[in-house]
C-alpha cells in the first residue's frame, strides 16, 4: 500500500508529526482517518481548530496553518510492523523536511515518534528543551490512537499547550 500524501508549506505554525499513516488512512488518502483516532477531536477541544474537522479535510488545515507528515510513509496496522531500516530513512526524511519548510512547532505525535527521531529515551511531555534546529520548536504530544490508555481529557490538557506557545511565538 501506498503513502499517503504529506500536507506541507513554508513556515506552517505547527508541522504535526505521526508514526506512520493506518492501513485506513492508505485506503482514503488522509491523515488519522482511523475512526478510532482521537486526532480530529483532540484539535477542537485544546482549542487549536475553531471546529471539529474531518479527515477528508486534512489539507485544508494549511490555511490554518497546520501540516501534516509522518516520521514512516508505509501504512501498517501498528507502529510494531516498522523496520529499522525504514525508521533511518524517515529520520533523514523528516530532518530534511524540517530544515526545507521550517515550521515554528513539530508536535510529535505520540513519544515513540520523538524517540525515533531523536534516538533518546529520557523524554517528557510538551516543549523539548534541545532542539535540532534554532528555528523549530520540538514538542511531544501524545498520541491520539484509541489504544492509548491515558485519559482524552489529559491528552487534550497537554495539546492546549500548543495554541498558547504560538501566542507566545507572534508576540515576539
């Protein structure tokens, strides 16, 4: 199966970043089209979308200001099918993108994605204090799968975190 497309500008707010696309949204295109993804919900409630929007809308969030991308282009039905090959690639992919279009926010979408990309283990939740790159901004969110075991309403608490870090970043 294919990739799905990556939904990408110069200078996006926030470049949000998952593990690799479900075998679901392979099949329609689109970025967390898993019914049982909390992504679009989660969005809408931390305040950083004025509705709550549709998978089938993912490109239509660059007017907001948001990208989308994965740290692995091949859709699986778990992030436990990856190989390591494919995470050294996606690594190169994803710094590459990063220092292309220079978003002012990667949130990472899930620890395991920031794991990945910056090979640590000692990682906590919300703005990371050492960043790749001067100009990005690096923040772990969790992920927005159903099968996370963390309450909605503690993942959507770390996610309005974003919204006033941009305050902070255009009052500057």
């Amino acid at each position: 199966m294919e990739g799905i497309a990556d939904h990408l500008k110069v200078n996006l707010d926030i470049l949000f970043v998952g593990f690799n696309p479900s075998i679901r949204s392979g099949e329609t295109g689109h970025h967390y089209a898993n019914p049982n993804n909390r992504f679009w919900k989660i969005l809408f409630e931390s305040g950083l979308t004025p509705r709550k929007y549709h998978p089938h809308e993912d490109n239509s969030l660059l007017d907001l200001g948001y990208g989308f991308t994965n740290i692995v282009s091949r859709p699986t039905k778990g992030a436990d099918e990856i190989t390591k090959e494919e995470y050294i690639m996606g690594r190169k992919q994803l710094t590459s993108k990063i220092e292309t279009y220079k978003p002012k926010i990667v949130c990472f979408v899930g620890k395991g994605v920031y794991q990945e990309y910056r090979q640590s283990r000692q990682i906590t939740w919300g703005l990371q204090e050492d960043p790749l790159s001067v100009e990005t901004l690096e923040f772990v969110a969790p992920s927005s799968s159903g099968l996370v075991r963390m309450k909605i309403a503690d993942i959507i608490e770390i996610y309005r975190e974003l919204p006033i870090l941009l305050d902070k970043l255009e009052a500057h």
